[in-house]
C-alpha cells in the first residue's frame, strides 16, 4: 500500500513510483515464467508455474500420433511428482496430465509400481476430482498390461491407516475385476487380503470389501467361499444371491 503523508508529497511520490517498479518488475516475472520450458515448468517451486506446465503437457501427450515419440522421454522421471503434488488445485491438473501420459505413452508401464503408488497415498484421499482421475490412472495400467504391478500396490495400500484410501484401493479392484475380469486382475492375492476387510473397524471399509467379495463371487461363485470364513452368515447369503 502507498503511504501518503501531506508533510513530504515527495515521500509520497518516490513511495508510489516504488509501487510501481515494483509491480512492472512482477509483470516481468511472470512473463518470464510463461517462457519456461514445459518440463521445467511441472516442477516449478510455484504451483501456479505448475497448473500452467501440466496443462501444456497434457496438450503435448494428447497430440503425439505414435506412443513412442520422442516427445514422452523428457517426462517418463517426473510424471510420479504430478499425482503428488503438495498443492490441491495443482495435483487436480497433475493426475490429468499423469493419465494422459500413461494413456499414450509407450513408456508408462515403466513407472507403473511409483505413479500408483502416489495415486494411493495422495490421491484415494484427495478431492472427489483428484480421487476419481488417480482411479481411472490404475485402471489404465490394467489395460496396458501392467495390472500386476498395479494390483500389488493397491493391495499395499489396504494396509494403509487411513480408510479413505482403504476405501479408494478397495474400489479400484472392485472397478478392475469388473471392467477385465479375473483373467487380467490376479484373483489369488485379492483372495488373501479380502477376509481381513471385513473385520476393519470402519464401516466403509467393510462395505466395500463386501462389494468386492460380490464381484469376485460373480467370477468365481462358491470357490470363494473358503476365503471369506470370517464373513456374518447373512453376508455370505447376499454374495450368493
């Protein structure tokens, strides 16, 4: 703010032109930012700087006509720091520019095992946007031919303390058993880790464990019945209904 003082119009004046130079000198920043090249941009310290460079690699990965331009290399390091980004409105544009990376590039399957496990841990927790994009990114890999690696993650996460992202990885194999079935998606390590679920002291948690229960009984029927002894009788009798 520009002090005015009616003893010193002076002060007052040399105070405003400082303002001023001041702001010019910001201007210039900014155009400066918007110079930068793409790949130094989705690593800026300002996350404005950010939201721009995603938005322009994501432009930049939907445009490419063959999965293996050469245009991909320069990012296939830093797409793990896009799903986790400490910034919420930043990380929103970052798991879209992540899942346009993993859709198109030939190189995704790469860092499979890091960009999900970031989508686990930032993303299953994040806004319903953030959350949804990080789900529709594992679900790529499963498409890509990388579902076990995928899986493992996102079975890793079910040990996480937080219930949302129980909840979110929960969802995501339930999704992934769905859209591929149990050819693509691993049924054995599912099987294991899926009782335990059901004894998770948050509601949600057992919820959704059964809803996966029931997608897997859609595949497998009562083969599964041997990996759900810990399931209420009740419980049980709607899987098979």
């Amino acid at each position: 703010s520009v002090r005015v003082s009616f003893e010193s119009p002076g002060k007052t004046v040399i105070s405003y032109l400082s303002v001023l130079v001041a702001s010019i000198v910001t201007m210039g920043d900014e155009e400066d930012f918007s110079k930068l090249p793409t790949e130094q941009k989705v690593v800026h310290k300002l996350f404005k700087v950010r939201i721009q460079g995603y938005d322009e690699a994501s432009k930049l990965f939907r445009m490419q006509d063959s999965e293996t331009n050469p245009a991909f290399q320069p990012y296939g390091s830093l797409i793990k720091k896009f799903v986790v980004d400490s910034n919420a409105l930043a990380q929103e544009k970052g798991v879209e520019a992540a899942f346009d990376f993993v859709k198109n590039a030939s190189i995704a399957g790469r860092i499979c095992s890091d960009v999900v496990g970031g989508v686990v841990t930032k993303c299953m927790n994040a806004r319903a946007k953030t959350r949804s994009k990080g789900i529709e990114i594992c679900l790529m890999f499963f498409e890509i031919e990388k579902g076990e690696i995928a899986l493992e993650e996102l079975l890793g996460g079910l040990k996480n303390k937080q219930p949302k992202i129980v909840v979110g990885c929960l969802e995501t194999i339930t999704q992934a058993i769905r859209e591929f079935g149990v050819k693509v998606v691993g049924i054995k390590p599912v099987l294991k880790v899926m009782e335990s679920q059901f004894e998770h002291s948050d509601k949600g948690v057992r919820e959704h464990a059964k809803l996966l229960a029931a997608e897997v009984h859609r595949y497998i029927g009562d083969k599964i019945v041997p990996s759900v002894q810990k399931i209420k009788p009740v419980q049980l009798k709607e899987l098979e209904e």
